[in-house]
C-alpha cells in the first residue's frame, strides 16, 4: 500500500505517518528525517540539504527524487510505505508517478491534514522529536511521561533547528507556493483524503489514523 501524507508543517504528518506504519507494518519515509541524517553525520547531502532547510525552502527537486527513488529500491519498502513530507511539489508528484508506474504498483491513498495557522504556529513550537526513533511529541498537548526522554526507547527529545517561529514562517509560505497545488492534483485523481486536525475540535493525529486504520481493516 501507497499511502502520501499532504500538508502543511505542524499538521501532524509524522504523528499519523508514524501510526500507520508501526499498524499497517510498512516503512514511514520521512524526506525530512533522511535529510536530517545526513546533516547530523556531515554528508555532502546534508550539508547541500541545510542551506535549504535552515531558510524554510525546498531541497531541489532532482535532489530530492532520487534520494526517494532510491529508498523505495530498499527490500523494507517492496510491500508499500507511507510518504511523510514526499511529494512537495507537481514536479515530485510527476516523478513519483513514473518511479510507481516502473515499479508497477499504485498510489493507494492521499491523507491531506489541514491545521489553523495560529495552531500551526504553537504546535511547532511546541514540539519535540526524539533523536533516535523519531517519535514526535508536543510538551503541552502530549508530552512525555519524563520531561525530554522518549518515552518509547528512552533517548533524549530534542527541539528541531527549523522549529522557530521565523522558519516556520517562511516553512508556511513556502507549503502554500509549492506544495498546497498538489490538494488539487490529487483531488482531480480522486485520491484526496481531508482531515482537519485541530485542539479547538479536540482531533488530533491519532484520531485520524485510528479512523483510517478501522477502515482499512474493515
Ligand atoms: P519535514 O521534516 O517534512 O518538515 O521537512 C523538513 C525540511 O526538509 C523541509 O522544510 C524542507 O526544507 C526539506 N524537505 C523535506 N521533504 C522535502 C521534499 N519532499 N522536497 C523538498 N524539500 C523537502
């Protein structure tokens, strides 16, 4: 199964991407967290990929592709995976389509998370990863049980670079240049799934993901 996570940062991508993977049994692939890697150990990506992400902007597209495309070829990844972050724009989406057309398997589904910009803006300030399993938190609304340790495998929680309100920012501006012309793209393919997720409606990410997992297994 072929699962795209769609919207905008803070939206809870991960949180969702990361439950259905650990139900469903398939790979969460997070462009982010790969470029995240790469900075950490200092690779020629990673330090090409920081000039982008510090300023909010997109890694190219051919960059960017072929990092994806190379991450599907993975034995882990031939029963289908969910794409946290992947694709962020037209041109991505297109490249996808070609790399899921030779692979002969098929987009299954779009779950496309909309948020409150005000919300957006305090759930990244707010939120925390953990350095090791990438499980995602948020000190206010789900933090963990002992202030800055995972709570699943016990590593430190860190703060992201990018999380700070001026990156955010420019994070947003860039989603809805770039990436927000995807809804409509995949709408027209009749794959777009809606989910707002929000505090003020008491919806979070797990609540979705709880719903499609019911639905799927129904
Ligand atoms: P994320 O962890 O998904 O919020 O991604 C963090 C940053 O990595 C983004 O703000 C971009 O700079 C970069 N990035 C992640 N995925 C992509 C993508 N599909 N295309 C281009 N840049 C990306």
């Amino acid at each position: 199964m072929i699962i795209i996570m769609l919207g905008a940062p803070g939206t809870g991508k991960g949180t969702v991407a990361g439950i259905l993977s650990e139900k469903m049994n398939i790979p969460q692939v997070s462009t982010g967290d790969i470029f995240r890697k790469h900075i950490k150990e200092n690779t020629k990506l990673g330090i090409l990929a920081e000039k982008y992400i510090s300023k909010g902007e997109l890694v190219p597209d051919e960059i960017t592709v072929d990092l994806v495309k190379s991450r599907l070829e993975e034995p882990d990844a031939q029963k289908g995976v969910i794409l946290d972050g992947f694709p962020r724009t037209i041109k991505q989406a297109e490249e996808l389509e070609k790399i899921l057309k030779e692979k002969q398997t098929k987009l299954d589904m779009v779950i496309n998370l909309t948020t409150p910009e005000d919300e957006i803006i305090e759930r990244v300030e707010n939120r925390r990863v953990c350095q090791n399993c990438k499980a995602v938190y948020n000190v206010k609304l789900s933090p963990p049980q002992q202030e800055g340790i995972c709570d699943k495998c016990g590593h430190e929680l860190v703060k992201r670079k990018d999380d700070n309100a001026k990156t955010v920012k420019s994070r947003l501006e860039t989603y809805f240049e770039q990436t927000s012309q995807l809804i409509d793209y995949y709408n027209k393919k009749g794959k777009l799934r809606t989910e707002e997720v929000s505090e003020r409606i008491n919806r979070f990410g797990k609540n979705v993901a709880e719903d499609i997992i019911k639905e799927i297994s129904e």
